[in-house]
C-alpha cells in the first residue's frame, strides 16, 4: 500500500478501507447502476495480503456482486488462486460454474479507482469474474444470453458518450411494469442507424426485454440502453407493455400491427 498516506486527511470510506483490509486481508467497494451503466463491485487488498489478483464482477444488483467478491475473498484467503480462462465450480453460486478474465490495465482509472488510490504506483493485476446464467452456461458458452454479455463486457466509461439511458421526470402515463431505467438488449442498428424494431421478447429466464432488428446479433453490434430510450425512438412499442414475461412479439414492418405469441 501507499506509504504517504496521511491518516489525518482520510474520509470515512477511506479509513474503513484500510481498516477492512488490516482486519480481513480486502475491502469490498460496490458501485451502484445509474442510468447508464450497470453496477460493479471489485476487491481492494486481495494482492497485497495475499498475492492474488484484485477481483471484479460486474452486471447485477451491486449488493449481489458484493457478496460474490466476499466469496471469491473467502477461497482466495484459504489458499485458492484463481487463473484466467479456467472454469471454476461453487465459487459465487451453489453448484454454478464462474470463470475469470483478465482486466486491461487501460480500464483502471473507470472501474477501480479506489484500489489505484490504496496501491499507489504500484502495479497490481485485475481478474473479473463471470458469472453465470441458470443452466449453467457462461460468456461464450451457446445459448448465453446476450444481453447478459453485454451487462458483463468491460468497456471505457466516457463521460461524453451519448446519453442513451434517459429518465423523464413524470411517472404519469408511463404503461410498464418495470421502471423506466431497466436495461433493454437492443442493436446499434436501432438506436443510432434508425432501423426498425421488429422483434420484441419479454425473457422468461430473468424478465428482461430484448428489441431486435430481425438481423443477426454478434456482440460488435449489441447495446444496452433503458425502456424509456427505447420507447422514446418507437413509440410503438409502449403497446407492448402487457407482454407477458416469456412472450414475443413481432412485425413485418412499421406499419404491419404487432402480433404476439408465447415464446
């Protein structure tokens, strides 16, 4: 850790950081979702008390990725050393496979600030720790869902990126269940080409909403934005807000009526 840290400067979070990682070997810092990006949780101290790379998971309820660093802290402290691209079992859920990758250190300074502060200029390494789905499946596995990809991908936090997780400020004749900022797995086709939305689905695996363009998804092409943008650029699909979970809808085109059946 830093050696010029003067403790009459530190803030509440600063000193419980310190004092976590002297009691139990880490500190656990969550970052809550906003409208724009997804909650993380990374580990702070996991290197120096033990020589192990700091974790990160990324993409649930930031309480959730908390506990799951706690987990892999836990087996990291009785002598586990996780390595990148193996598969490990029970690690942050009975009986569920996890699997770790390492983090760029050019992604430091978005994600993991606080550790770079504890740390210093000294380097350290940075695994994230992919969780995965029901059955079992994780990134890269077929039949992961994609939308839950692209909750986990690292990517650069750009303050001046455009704003495609909006929230307006009445509740009043919004017609969805689920809050207006809930995260949609849509196209860039869509939202910056101004292609159509043809394909609707409410999962049943998790409740989440997908809108395609009817064309082939890889991850280049995939965005997470909220229900509102979504409805914002089709209004159209605020008809949808009573499909039920583990339905789809479709179209032919803009001006073909949505048809519905379960999925």
């Amino acid at each position: 850790m830093r050696t010029d840290i003067d403790n009459s400067k530190l803030d509440d979070h600063e000193r419980q950081m310190l004092d976590d990682i002297a009691k139990y070997g880490w500190h656990v810092v969550g970052i809550a979702s906003d409208e724009k990006y997804p909650a993380w949780a990374f580990s702070v101290g996991l290197f120096e008390t033990f020589g192990h790379p700091e974790v990160l998971l990324k993409g649930l309820k930031v309480e959730t990725l908390m506990g799951m660093v706690n987990l892999v802290g836990e087996r990291v402290k009785s002598g586990e050393v996780f390595q990148p691209k193996r598969r490990y079992n029970s690690t942050v859920a009975e009986n569920l496979d996890c699997r770790f990758q390492t983090v760029e250190e050019s992604l430091y300074d978005d994600y993991i600030g606080a550790a770079e502060w504890y740390y210093g200029h000294k380097q350290f390494p940075l695994l994230q720790c992919l969780w995965p789905d029901k059955s079992n499946r994780l990134p890269g596995d077929k039949g992961y869902p994609e939308a839950w990809v692209c909750l986990q991908e690292m990517t650069s936090i750009d303050d001046d990126a455009e704003e495609v997780f909006e929230e307006p400020k009445s509740d009043s004749d919004w017609p969805f269940n689920d809050p207006k900022n809930v995260a949609v797995f849509t196209t860039k086709n869509i939202v910056r080409e101004g292609k159509m939305a043809l394909i609707v689905t409410h999962d049943e695996d998790d409740g989440s909403w997908q809108v395609l363009d009817g064309s082939d998804v890889d991850i280049e092409n995939a965005m997470l934005i909220s229900l509102y943008s979504i409805v914002k650029l089709d209004p159209s699909i605020a008809a949808l807000a009573d499909l039920p979970i583990g339905w789809k809808a479709w179209r032919t085109d803009v001006s073909s009526p949505w048809q519905r059946e379960k999925s």
